[in-house]
C-alpha cells in the first residue's frame, strides 16, 4: 500500500490531481487491507471490580446451561478512525448501545464456544484447541464483511486467557464441569443502512456450566424433518454467525413436543447436521470393514466444528476403521439398519462435548440405533481425558492457561 501511494501521488502530481483525495482513497484502501492498529494484550486493561458474585453463585449441580454469569467481562471496540482500542476487562454489566445499530437489524453479529478446565489431575486450567476457534472467529466476521477480521489471534486469546486466570473462582470442579467462554462480535454502527459497518465490539463473557443435557451422556432420539432447511450450499452454515441459529428455533420446538431431543438436518437426502451440532455415523460396510462417516466441509454448510475435527484426527490415528467425510444419506441409513449395518451414531459439540443417538425418525418411521456404542464412548473418554488433562493428548490440544 505504501508503495502504491508513493507511486500514485507523483502521478497525481503529474497530472494535477487532489493529493488529499488521494490520501482519503489510501486510507479507505488500507482499513481492508491490514494497515490497522492490532489487538495488543500489553494494552490489555484491568478495571477493578466492587464486590463479587461468587457466593451468590448456584452449586454446581443446580447450574442450567448458560444462565450463570461470572464477575468479569472483556471487551475490544473497533471504528474505522482508530481500528482495533485497547482491551479492557471490565465488571459484567449490560452493554449500550444505538436502537439503530446493525447488529440488531441484520444479524451482523458472530460468536464462538469454548470451555476452560480445572484439570483432575492437578491445579491447572485448560482450553481445548483455542487457536482453532480464533481462526473460526476471523472467518465468520470475514464472512459477514466486518472489518478487523484479520485481528491478530494469539493476542486476542491471550486477553481472554487473562480474563479467565482474573475469574477462575468460578470454574467448577469436576467432569463433565466447565467454564463456557463466549467470544463475540457485534456491529455497534449505528446506522440502518444495509453495508458494511464501521464499528465493532468484541467482547467475551464466561458462564459456570455443567453438562449440556440434564440427562448427562445418554442417548438421544432425533426427527428428521425435511420441511425445515437449516444451512444450503454456498449459505453461511459454515461459519457461526447467530443468523444460522434463530430459524432453528420453531423447528426443535416442534421436534421436543413430539418427544424427539433434537432435530436431524438434511439437505434433500444428505444428512447435514444435528441442532447445532456434528454427526458422526458409524456403519459396516458391505465389502467388511467399518466406515465412520461425518459430513464433509467443501460447499459451506457445515459448520467446521472444533470438537469434529478432533474427533476425525483422532479416530484416524487408531488406524481401526475407514474416517470418511462424505455426505451420508437417510436411504443409506435406512439400508444399513436394515441389513444390521448400522452400527453407531454420535454428536459432537463443545457444549455436549459428544452424545450418543439412538434412533432416528424419518417420514413416521423410527429407525433404533445400538446406544451407547464403543467408538461412541472411547471418543468421548479420550476427549475429556485431554480436555480435562488426565490424558495427553496431541501437542496444541490442551493449553495451559
């Protein structure tokens, strides 16, 4: 860029042109292009908080998903005059900002889920693969034209581990016991004009949690409705953005008053997803041999989950069974049930971690699924072994905070 402009002001010289319309046009040029001042955990501010919450918080065994908020809160503000401000954490409060505010109006708005671990086996604290929902977090603001999305991630995940090391209190201690980290990002511009906005909050909150189901790991059934289209090709279900979640909303609610936990996605015949979640099928093929099979992420439909890629490195270095990512299909699955094919079936997410699913319903027919299965329970033993640091796993998995 900066040659650029050298180059262009002495032809503008030449020529007789506004040297400050040129300069406007670099400037304009570069708030895309990464000429922006970066996140910066050595700016990273503290503010004192007055009093805590923590004995205010329920016991661990009364904790509901994502209701429970600790002390702190960190926040990033971005705006085209000054880029990326310092990091703040401040005290948990209610956010302001304009009624106008894109956010509110076009769903400019992405997020991540993550968790952090008091380990079994010493003092420590852990995140599982963080660096991994910080790409994920610069490819969704990417996705919906946020500028900014290049920010710098480990510095952005040095922020957060701080403002986790500042509220660790609040970690409940056990397995299956968590902290859920929030990361998100917001269009705060206030403007009803459909564009790009100009202004951004990042921000992160942390919520105690236990497991995702009140039942714990138990198998679920699931309805696979083809009324209701969750993500399409080319669609924006590949990257989480809250737009992909609300639609889901009247569809697990009529999924759950028909006695069914979770909705299955298809997409014609393809299986997508589950809820929010992966899907992993275990079959016997025809030929011998096992295939555990999860839809793949080449046409931007499928959500490139954190918790499915581990699940796919680490069955592949087993080196027992065929990991496959193609699009399985409910006449397959059907097929398979049939002739006794149909082995296994999980969902993987960093809220549920892994749950095993024992029967699908699919055009009023319900097709019953061995629950829970071996793979099904050595993945999610082998993932909280290293969530929880009891097993070491592949370098990078989990990071000490």
């Amino acid at each position: 860029i900066i040659l650029v402009g050298m180059m262009a002001t002495t032809t503008m010289r030449h020529i007789g042109l506004n040297s400050s319309l040129l300069r406007n046009t670099i400037n304009k040029t570069s708030l895309y292009y990464g000429a922006t001042r970066c996140i910066s955990s050595k700016d990273l501010v503290v503010e004192p908080i007055l009093e805590s919450k923590l004995a205010q918080c329920p016991s661990k065994e009364d904790l509901k998903f994502g209701t429970t908020f600790t002390d702190r809160m960190l926040t990033i503000s971005w705006n085209a005059k000054n880029h990326w401000g310092k990091p703040q954490i401040v005290p948990y409060g209610d956010l302001k900002i304009s009624p106008a505010a894109s956010s509110l109006h076009y769903a400019l708005q992405c997020f991540e889920g993550m968790k952090a671990y008091k380990s079994l086996s010493d003092d420590s604290i852990r995140l599982f693969r963080p660096d991994k929902n910080m790409e994920r977090l610069s490819n969704s603001m990417e996705r919906l034209q946020m500028p900014g999305f290049d920010f710098n991630r480990d510095e952005c995940l040095e922020c957060i581990k701080e403002l986790v090391r500042l509220d660790k209190d609040w970690i409940p201690e056990g397995k299956g016991y968590s902290l859920y980290l929030r990361p998100t990002v917001i269009a705060t511009h206030p403007s009803i004009d459909l564009a790009p906005p100009a202004e951004l909050l990042m921000y992160c909150i942390l919520s105690p949690v236990g497991p995702y189901f009140p039942t714990g790991f138990k198998p679920v059934r699931l309805t696979a409705d083809p009324t209701y289209v969750r993500a399409w090709p080319g669609g924006t279900g590949g990257v989480k953005i809250g737009g992909n979640y609300g639609p889901t909303m009247k569809p697990q609610a009529n999924a759950m008053a028909r006695g069914y936990s979770q909705v299955l996605w298809l997409w014609g015949d393809e299986i997508t997803e589950v809820g929010g979640m992966n899907i992993f099928i275990l079959f016997q093929k025809k030929d011998g041999g096992k295939e555990l099979v999860t839809p793949p992420l080449t046409r931007d439909d499928i959500l490139p989950g954190v918790t499915r890629r581990s699940i796919v490195e680490l069955t592949s270095s087993w080196g027992e069974f065929e990991v496959s990512e193609r699009f399985p299909t409910m006449t397959e699955v059907k097929e398979a049930a049939s002739e006794g094919r149909l082995l296994e079936a999980f969902a993987a997410g960093t809220a549920a971690v892994v749950f095993p699913i024992n029967g699908i319903e699919h055009e009023g027919i319900d097709i019953d699924i061995q629950a829970t299965g071996e793979v099904t329970q050595r993945v999610y033993d082998e993932l909280l072994g290293i969530q929880y640091g009891t097993i070491e796993g592949p370098e990078g998995w989990s990071v000490l905070v």
